[in-house]
C-alpha cells in the first residue's frame, strides 16, 4: 500500500486525532477504549485496516461536545461574526496610493525575507537551534542562516545538512508552500473577484497546486475535494489537522487587498480557511488578514494585534492566548521569559502543539510585540522561538514590512531576494517579487473602486 504522508491513517494520526478531540471540547469517553486499542496495533494491522479506521475518524467528528466546555468556537461565518468584539473603533488615517503601493510592496518583500530566514530551520527544536547559534557567536539571531560558517563537527552535531534555504545557497527565493498560497491567494481575487466563494479556492488548488505541494489539512482537503466533498465538509472529513497552522499561512493576500477594511479582510480568510480548517484554524486566518488590511494606518504593533482580535469571537481559546501574550508585554516580561512561558505551555516535540495554529499565532504575537516595529528584531524573533519557524517569520515580515513600507525595509534581508521568488503554480515559477506587488496594489484598488 501506498503511504502517503497526512492521508495514511498511522498511530501518529490517531494520537493528533484525540488530541484535537479533547482540544476542541469533544466527549471522547464513548470512543476511549477503541482509540486505546487501535493505538495498540502494530505496524502491519495499522495498514491492513486502513478501511477501518478511515471509519473510525467518520465516527470521531460527530461525537458530542461536553456540557462544560467554556469557549464559543463556532466555524460558520455568521455566528464567527455574532461572536466578535462589540463597538471595536478603527483607526482611520489617510494613505495616498503611492504610500499604499510601497507598503503592499514592502509586505511582499517581509514576507518573503522573514520566509526565508525560518525555512532552513523548520523542524529545528530549540535545544538545537539555540545550542548551534550560541556556539557560533550568533545568539540571539540576527541574520539568515549560512552552512558555509558551521564547522564539520557542529553540523555533524546538529544534524544540520545543506539544503535550500541557506542564505549562501540560493540566490532568490526558493519554493514554499507559504509564499505558494500567498500567491494563490491573489490569483483567486484575480479570476473569481471579490464574490469569490470556498468552492472557487478548492477549484483552484486542483487546477494550479500540484498535491504533494501540500501538507496537513491542506493534504487531506485535497484528497476530499478529488473525492467529490465540497466545503465546508471537506474541512472536516478525516482531518486531525483542522485547527492547525495551514489556513493562517494563506491569509496574508486578503488583507493586502481589503486595506483598511479588516472586517472584508476576514471574511475573505474564511472563505479560504473553511476550506480545510475548522474552529480556530479559521480564526487564525481571520486574524492575520485583518491585521493586515489594518497595519498600514496604525503606528504600534499592540494596536495592530487588537485590530485582528476584534474580527474574531470574543470568547474562543485563540483569543484568549493571544491577550494572555499582551499581558505579558504589558507587564514588561523580557523576551526570554515571554518564549520560555510558551514553550512551557506548548512542547515542541509533539506535532499537534508544533503545527498548531494558536502555539503559533501567540509567536507571531510575541515577534510583533518584542520586535517594536523593528523588521530584523520583528522576524529574528519570531524565527528564533523555534515551532513553525518559516510561518512565523513570514507572517510577522508580512506584517511589519506592510507597516513600513518597501522603501524601508533594510538591505541586509531584501538584496540576498534578487526580486526574485520561485512557486509551484503554474505562470508563476519564477516572477519579479515588484512585478508581484504591482499587480496586487492594481487589484485591491480595482475592489475598493469597484
């Protein structure tokens, strides 16, 4: 049988399956012992029965949710929309287009730097990106990562291995299935308009992303499309992944084309998002895009992550962890303390925590806060406090480079682009990153005109 990765069902996928269970407010109780004893089987049963427990996972999503569960989680976009905020006041500030044109360009241009910088150490625990980096005299990070300055016996250590991704390795930048979606993102808006539907993003991924050039959620969404399930029920079918990072990484195109219209921002993201994600892997989407299409007119990176907050529910376990990450900054806890109170609360080690998507907006959080507005600080932050390291430098350097603006983003971390950007979608294998920009500043003035 063929194995193929986020679609065989393996005891790893039954433990993230109850694991995601017990997060989301399930009663797992009348399915305890058969989780118990398919987690038992070795190897060989586990494939013999793949039938089996593909059923199993149709029995787990109906399960009930516990009398006493605390959080409004809906998935619909109206009760997501009943749940938010009450009489949150946007800042208004005026931007000509020029300004707004060079901050689209310059969120392009962080996304990608910031991208680039977590790629080659994406899966790196913290013991050993901490431990290389302080060896070579490079802790706390500053800079992309080389291989041509690890000597042989601390690659050997840390098992590092070149591959693309390493600063002195490429000359732009190389295939990411974040910049991927970015990307898709915008070529959606681009052929459907702005009443474009979740069955249009599952017609497009099946048209222009090859299969394999997805992970997770995405993965399994994929899988349910070809076999005839359309959303929302694709995000739900056999998927263990349904709260984790995926849909956040795609949101950053809808808010680049709803400037100053965060709420449009987030419904945008949803209609990605619920395509494959379900409860707070959707809100995680909303939140970055509406931060986003909110960052160019504010001045501080905590007003910027209240604006998200307030286009998503109130009183859901993403918010929650997100204002649990503002009390810290506004109590004054040093960096160090802010990353360590995460890895206490998430373990990197197990997959479910590591991909999940609020272990990984709270590091998002703390890049914005710790970094100050400042890009190297912003994204070298985000990077360094390990889990999903390319997501998160890139969402942050979206972020913070929409807020300054292209013309302001150092040299150190554009020029090693080359304008440059390598995807997997077909016409756009390799586009000028400029070219990219401009064609997304002209379709979100053609929806804001419209």
């Amino acid at each position: 049988m063929m194995k193929i990765e986020h679609l065989f069902v393996s005891r790893e996928t039954l433990r993230i399956e109850r694991e995601q269970l017990i997060d989301e407010g399930r009663d797992i109780s009348s399915l305890q012992e058969k989780f118990d004893r398919f987690l038992a089987l070795k190897d060989k049963e586990l494939e013999s029965r793949q039938d089996e427990l593909l059923s199993f996972l149709d029995a787990t999503i109906n399960l009930p949710f516990r009398p006493d569960y605390p959080f409004y989680e809906p998935s619909d976009l109206e009760s997501i929309q009943d749940g938010k905020t009450v009489g949150y006041a946007r800042f208004e500030k005026i931007l000509d287009d020029d300004t707004l044109r060079d901050r689209i360009h310059g969120a392009w241009l962080g996304r990608i730097a910031g991208c680039l910088l977590g790629k080659p150490v994406e899966g790196w625990d913290s013991q050993s990106m901490w431990g290389c980096l302080k060896q070579l005299n490079r802790y706390p990070l500053n800079d992309y990562f080389r291989s041509d300055t690890v000597p042989a016996e601390l690659a050997k250590k840390y098992e590092i291995s070149p591959k693309r991704g390493f600063i002195d390795l490429v000359d732009h930048m190389v295939m990411d299935d974040d910049l991927n979606y970015t990307v898709a993102g915008m070529l959606i808006v681009k052929k459907h308009g702005k009443d474009f539907t979740p069955l249009d993003v599952a017609q497009f991924w099946l048209e222009n992303i090859p299969a394999l050039a997805t992970w997770t959620a995405e993965r399994t969404a994929y899988r349910n499309f070809l076999n005839g399930v359309s959303p929302p029920d694709s995000a739900w079918c056999r998927n263990p992944y349904r709260e984790w990072i995926g849909a956040q990484i795609r949101a950053d195109a809808y808010g680049y084309l709803a400037l100053g219209n965060p709420e449009l921002a987030a419904e945008y993201a949803w209609r990605d998002a619920s395509v494959s994600h379900f409860m707070n892997g959707i809100y995680g989407s909303m939140w970055v895009a509406a931060m986003l299409a909110e960052a160019p007119f504010l001045e501080f990176p905590v007003d910027v992550i209240e604006a998200g907050l307030a286009e998503i529910p109130v009183e859901c376990r993403l918010a929650g962890a997100i204002k649990e990450v503002l009390g810290w900054h506004s109590e004054r806890i040093g960096f160090e303390e802010a990353i360590a109170r995460i890895h206490r609360k998430w373990d990197e080690k197990n997959a479910h925590h590591r991909c999940h998507t609020i272990s990984n907006a709270s590091i998002v959080a703390l890049g914005l806060l710790w970094g100050e507005g400042d890009f190297e600080k912003s994204v070298c932050r985000a990077v360094q406090a390990c889990f999903d390291t390319d997501c998160n430098g890139a969402t942050v350097g979206s972020i913070v480079g929409i807020m300054l603006g292209a013309g302001a983003l150092p040299e150190k971390w554009i020029a090693p682009l080359n304008n440059k950007l390598e995807t997997s979608i077909p016409g756009c294998h390799l586009v000028e990153i400029d070219k990219l920009a401009h064609e997304c500043f002209e379709l979100y003035r053609s929806i804001r005109e419209a």
